[in-house]
C-alpha cells in the first residue's frame, strides 16, 4: 500500500513521535529488583545514552534494550517492507550502542554498562 504523504511529510510525522521508552520491560526489571530486594537503583540518572537503571553506588548502568531496535536476532523479526532503512536504522542503534558503553566505561572507570552486549 502506498504512503498517502509525501517523503518529506512523513519525516515531520515521525519527528514528532517521542519514545515512552521500554516500559514493558522496565516496569518487569522494577518488579524483579523489588522482589529480590535489589536496593540501590534510580531512573532517569544524567549519564550518557540515557541508561534506563543506574545503581550510583556500584557503578552500574542497566539498559533495557528492545530486540528489534537493537538488532538482537532472538526473535528474527525484521521488516517486509522499506528493508534497508531498517537495516541502517538498527545499524546506527548498534553503533550507538557501543559508543556510549565505551564512554560509559571509560568514565575514569566509574561505571559499568550492562544490556548493551549483543
């Protein structure tokens, strides 16, 4: 089915769609922290590539990365459709990926990144 807006329309389209993050997940890691009384952790820390849990302390950041958004091949869903922008897409979330856990982690070695591993 063809787009009924033009390229440039659709790009203003999804600029204005902003994430809720992976709450799904995130809201599962809560519980999981809670229920083994896993103490210590904060959202929305001011670090590099936004870490969805960090545990200041330990020196510990925790991502909740979604599988399809960050090329993980566990489901092996990918796209019919417009292929190659999602390959590139997913390509520079990787690349991102491992840029900001190697800033995170060369950080005077002040913390350590957990969730990015692919």
């Amino acid at each position: 089915m063809a787009d009924i807006f033009t390229l440039e329309q659709r790009s203003q389209i999804m600029r204005k769609v902003r994430s809720n993050h992976n709450q799904s997940t995130e809201i599962r890691l809560i519980a999981f922290f809670k229920a083994n009384h896993i103490v210590g952790w904060r959202r929305k820390f001011p670090l590099a590539g936004k870490p969805d849990f960090v545990f200041p302390k330990r020196r510990v950041v925790v991502f909740a990365d979604g599988c399809f958004w960050h090329g993980h091949n566990c489901r092996r869903n990918k796209p019919e459709t417009n292929r190659e922008y999602w390959e590139n897409k997913i390509a520079k979330n990787i690349l991102r990926d491992s840029v900001i856990t190697k800033i995170l982690e060369d950080s005077d070695g002040r913390f350590y990144a957990f969730g990015n591993v692919n």
